[in-house]
C-alpha cells in the first residue's frame, strides 16, 4: 500500500470516529439529570428533549410516586393507578386521560428505547407537582408540597441522610454467591437511584430467603427498607415510611439468631428513623397501633 492510500485510509477513519464521537455526544447532551425538591434523583431512563419537547419516562416516575403501571399491548396504551386516580397514556396520542377529564399534551406520547415518554404536562397534571427545566443546568426539577435534603456519601460505608436527620450507615456487602446483585443493588442505592435500587433488591428477594440465606436477606431488606425511608424525604412521605417500617419489622420477625445482630440491630435502629420523621412531619396518627410503639410515643 503507498502513501497516498495509507494517508487516504487514516483521514477517512479519523472522519469517522469524529463523527461517532459527535453523534454520541449529541445523544449524551440531549439527556437531563433530574432533581426532586432540590435532591438529586438519578433514573434508569433520563429525561430527554425531541423536538424542542421535554420528554419524561413515564413508568419510572409514576412508579416513584406510588402509582401502579400496567401497559395494555393490544392498545399501546398505559394506565398509571394509585388510590382512585386513573391516568391513561396512549402511544402517539397528544391527550391524556385523568379520571374523567381530557389532557391536551405539548407532544405526542413516544416509546424510545422501549419505554414510554410523555410530555411533562401529564406529570405535572397526573401527579400534582410542578416541573421546571433549566436549561443551563441540563437539569429537570420537580417540585411537590414536601421537600427535603438527602445525600449520600462514604467508603466502606455509605451515608443516607435526610432533614439533616441520618437515615441511615450502611456497611457494603462483599461476600456470598449474591455478591455482585447485592452490589449493584447497593450502588444504585448510593447514587440516588432509590427507585432503580428497590426494583433490584426485589428481584434478589426472588431468590433467596431467610432460611437459606439470613444473611443476603438481612442485608438486602434493610437497604430496601432505607431506600423507602430515602423517599419518604422526597415524595409520599407517610406511605413510604410506612413501607419502610413494614419490611424493618420483617427482618426482625424472621431473623433471630446472634450471628446476625449487626442487622437486627440495624432494624431496629430503621424503625426508629421512619417514627422520628413522621414526628417531624406531622403524621404519627397515621401509624396503625403496634406494640412496639408504645415506649416510643411522644
């Protein structure tokens, strides 16, 4: 080969990867990081604009807010239910249906990347919180009626926080054939992924148990248990401490042995945050009566 043909080859693969690199970072660029009540929340699937439209991922945050998403194939529609509230979501369509009424969109509803985007009126109507985008941040803020401050931080140990009130030290798991889930888990977990983190922890309650495996289970109920909490400071504050609470008591209704007292501990020590934010809040009747509640009642 001359040359001239060398030269020719190495000019036309240097175009080319300069315009891969282009066309990926216009993908990269057009995506947005989300912060709820001013705390960062990172999503599987990112906000993005198209068409100079705002896009949102449907299932990700109606799921983050409580809601039941089930998508009808046939249809190519998605129904989004919590506690009498409808919301109905057909691909290529420019309304939504809440209930009764008839929402006009900015933009058709899209599936890119197999999931559902809508525009951000159907949040903002549908879940009652405002949404915002600020350009210059490449960041997409929604706003509900409660707010709050979490953040996460460490090494070995990994710090959740919220109303300047710690939720959580979680000490990392490194041992056992769940090692690799249970880390994963954990780093969405970290990252404020707290909706990514409890599908994950789910799907490792799949398959194992308290019986074959304690300490996985201990371990993986607690985080799931401190994901919830996490939320509580964002959004549903007493539904999601409720939950919280439920899964601490699991672990202590099913773990018993001293081998395990770290994460017994640890349950115990979880209740006691959820009762501590819903004084905080306001919404310790909400509670339903426990036993273990009466020494801690205000």
């Amino acid at each position: 080969m001359n040359t001239k043909k060398l030269f020719l080859l190495l000019y036309v693969f240097f175009i080319s990867l300069t315009l891969i690199i282009s066309v990926q970072g216009a993908e990269a660029s057009n995506e947005y990081n989300v912060k709820i009540n001013g705390q960062p929340v990172q999503f599987t699937m990112a906000p993005l604009i198209d068409n100079g439209n705002l896009l949102l991922p449907l299932r990700e945050i109606y799921e983050i807010f409580g809601f039941d998403v089930q998508w009808d194939a046939v249809n190519r529609r998605a129904s989004c239910i919590k506690a009498g509230k409808k919301v109905l979501i057909s691909v290529g369509s420019k309304t939504a249906q809440i209930n009764d009424e008839i929402l006009t969109l900015s933009a058709p509803s899209l599936i890119i990347s197999g999931r559902i985007y809508v525009a951000s009126e159907a949040i903002c109507q549908g879940l009652n919180v405002n949404v915002n985008l600020k350009e210059e941040e490449k960041t997409v803020y929604f706003t509900s009626e409660n707010g709050a401050s979490v953040s996460v931080s460490g090494e070995n140990n990994f710090l959740v926080a919220g109303n300047n009130v710690i939720v959580s030290v979680v000490r990392r798991y490194n041992k056992g054939n769940y090692k690799d889930e249970i880390e994963a888990a954990d780093n969405l977990l970290e990252n404020y992924n707290y909706w990514g983190s409890i599908k994950s922890y789910e799907q490792i309650l799949k398959n194992i148990s308290s019986e074959k495996n304690p300490e996985e289970y201990a371990h993986t109920m607690n985080n799931m248990a401190n994901a919830y909490l996490s939320l509580s400071c964002l959004i549903n504050k007493d539904e999601n401490a409720l939950k919280a609470i439920s899964i601490f008591e699991e672990v202590l209704a099913n773990i018993k042995d001293e081998k395990y007292s770290s994460y017994i501990a640890g349950a115990y020590k979880g209740i006691g945050r959820p009762i501590l934010f819903m004084q905080m809040l306001g919404i310790w009747k909400s509670i339903p009566p426990r036993p273990w509640l009466q020494w801690m009642k205000p």
